[in-house]
C-alpha cells in the first residue's frame, strides 16, 4: 500500500482535558522533544478547547497560551508546532501570538454545520504563512451530504487539510467511512479524522478513514484526552505500519515517549467508563465529561442522565455552563417526583 499518513499529536491539546489543564512548561517541553525526536510532523498544544480557552468556563490553565507555546517551541526541531482556534473563543489577535511564539499550523475547529465563521482566521493563517486545517467538530451531528457543504466551504476559504471530528466518539465504522469517501470525492485538499474512544474504536475508526482516503489523523500518547481519551498516538502508528501504511513515525520511540514521558504525567488510566461511555453513546461532546461529574456531584443526579440529556439537546463545544443548568434541572424534577411520590404514599395510608 505504502501510503502515507500525517500524525497530528494533541496530547499536549486535547490531552490538557484529562490533567484540567494543568501542564507545566517542563512538562510540555518533554513531551514536545519527545514527540519531535520520534519523527512526529505535527505538535499541536495550547489549552484543551485551544486558544484563549483558559477561563471560568472552560477551566483555568497553569500556563497562558504563550508560557506553553514558548515551552514547546523552544525544543522543537522538525515537527510544525500547532495551535486549535475555536472562533469565538480564540480571535485573531491570539493567533498572531502564537505564530509569535513559533506555531506554525492553525486548525480553525467549527461546528459541523459553522464552517463559514472561520474565513477569516483561515484567511490570516495563510498570510502568515502557517499550513491551515478546517476542523469539523461532532461531525457525527450530520449526513455526508451536509459535512460535504462544509468541506467545500473550507476548501474555498484556502484551508490546506479538511479534517472530519468524532469530538463525542459517536460513530461507528460505517459512519466514518460514508463520511470520510464522500468528503475525498468532492474536495481536492487532503482529508484528516479525529477519533475518540468512547465507544472503544478510535483506533478501528482512523484505520477505517485511512483506507477510505484520510490522509491526516490525529493521536495522544496513551490516549491522554477528554472523555475517554482519543487514538493512541503509539497504536495508530504500530497500526498503520502493520496495514502497509508509512507514518515516518519511529515506532519504539513513539512507544518510549507514551511510555516513559506522558504516563507519569497522567492523573488516572485513560479508560472507558460509564459516564464517558454514555457519552459515545449519546453523542455528547468530549471535553464535557469533567464539567457533568462536577454538576452531577454538586446537584446529585446521575451522570449518566445529564448527559443523555445535553445528547438529546444536541449541545456543542462552548455550551459547557449549560451543564450545570441541565443538572439543576434534573434535581429539581428529582425533588418533585419524590414529593409526589411521598404525598401518594401518605394517602394510601388514609
């Protein structure tokens, strides 16, 4: 086959949900050499919902997004320090910073159905000459035809990689696969996917949208990510040798950085749970699961039913004070039903 595919590694990203954003500058200076001496092409890091993310809501970072691209840049040697830009959160003025601070790959992170709010950040990416990804988020959401639309906006705007997001871990195989093919047939630019593990098959998933034509897929070591955790970085890359696909990733490098870098650093094992399954389950946004055990834990509800609910309102990436609202909700019908259910029991008493 010999085809090859980009790693794009979020462990110091994505992975920054799991430690609530709390990387030091030693931290991210290790797993960035690390990454950059295992051949990794693409390092993205910043706070977990990218750019200008460390806030109240979202959650406070240990570090501003400066500190943490200057930590990585300073070590970094081949690989393309990358930064995520969530419009609305992040702006304009944080990306020129962080092509300042050495980033010089932006992924511009959208709604599936929102490509259009990322002309512009798109548009100064290029001008500064960063490579420029458009990011569908929970693309599970929406049908190919309606990803397809998205994708072509993208490709208009300049975005150099169109990448398909399965930010909940909602889809199965054969949901990757219809999207991946139809986004291949009608764009020209490479196609990239990012997988979570919610439902246990972020490394089937990414293998499924490498042989349907992605060119680009995402990883952390040791899964380190919200929810369940993404793609192991290390697995996918032992996986798609095996299949014949060439990554220019050192395999036994890749596994002493997940090894011997990343898993000390680690607050818990990466694994599935029963909150973060439901999440996969319903469809929810990973990086809700932190917020909802809070919410459940303060309110006394399951967290399983906050989010099967926030599935069914199909809440997205930026709505996280929500949860709290959806949990007090929960308990107050809770109460109700109790009262009522303790009025009924007095009268049968009667």
């Amino acid at each position: 086959m010999n085809r090859c595919i980009r790693i794009v590694d979020s462990t110091l990203r994505d992975g920054s949900h799991a430690v609530s954003h709390q990387f030091s500058g030693e931290q991210i200076a290790a797993v960035a050499q690390g990454l950059d001496k295992a051949g990794v092409p693409f390092i993205e890091a910043s706070h977990g919902d990218g750019l200008g993310g460390s806030s109240i809501n979202f959650g406070k970072a240990k570090l501003t997004d400066e500190e943490m691209l200057r930590a990585a840049s300073k070590v970094i040697r081949s690989a393309a320090l990358t930064v995520l830009l969530l419009p609305g959160i992040g702006t304009q003025e944080d990306l020129k910073v962080a092509a300042d601070c050495g980033a010089r790959a932006v992924r511009v992170a959208t709604h599936v159905t929102e490509a259009d709010i990322a002309e512009q950040h798109i548009g100064l990416g290029k001008k500064m000459g960063m490579t420029t990804f458009g990011f569908l988020m929970l693309a599970h959401m929406r049908p190919p035809e309606v990803i397809v639309e998205q994708a072509k906006l993208f490709e208009s705007y300049g975005s150099d990689v169109i990448y398909i997001a399965d930010s909940a871990g909602a889809m199965l195989p054969s949901d990757v696969k219809l999207r991946i093919e139809a986004v291949v047939d009608a764009v020209s630019v490479p196609i990239g996917f990012h997988a979570h593990a919610s439902l246990g098959l972020a490394i089937a998933n990414s293998l499924t949208a490498a042989e349907a034509g992605a060119t680009y897929l995402d990883g952390t070591c040791r899964g380190l990510g919200g929810g369940a955790g993404n793609a192991q970085t290390e697995v996918i890359t032992g996986v798609l040798h095996k299949a014949g696909f060439e990554t220019g990733i050192d395999f036994y490098g890749i596994m002493d950085v997940a090894e011997d870098i990343v898993e000390p650093m680690m607050h818990r094992p990466q694994v599935i749970r029963n909150a973060s399954l439901i999440q996969g389950y319903a469809g929810v946004y990973s990086s809700f699961l932190l917020h909802t055990y809070r919410a459940a834990e303060k309110y006394r509800v399951n967290p399983r039913d906050i989010l099967v609910e926030l599935g069914r309102r199909e809440m997205v990436g930026g709505q996280e004070d929500m949860i709290l609202d959806v949990a007090y909700e929960m308990a107050q019908q809770k109460e109700v039903a109790q009262n009522e259910a303790g009025d009924s029991n007095a009268c049968s008493r009667l």
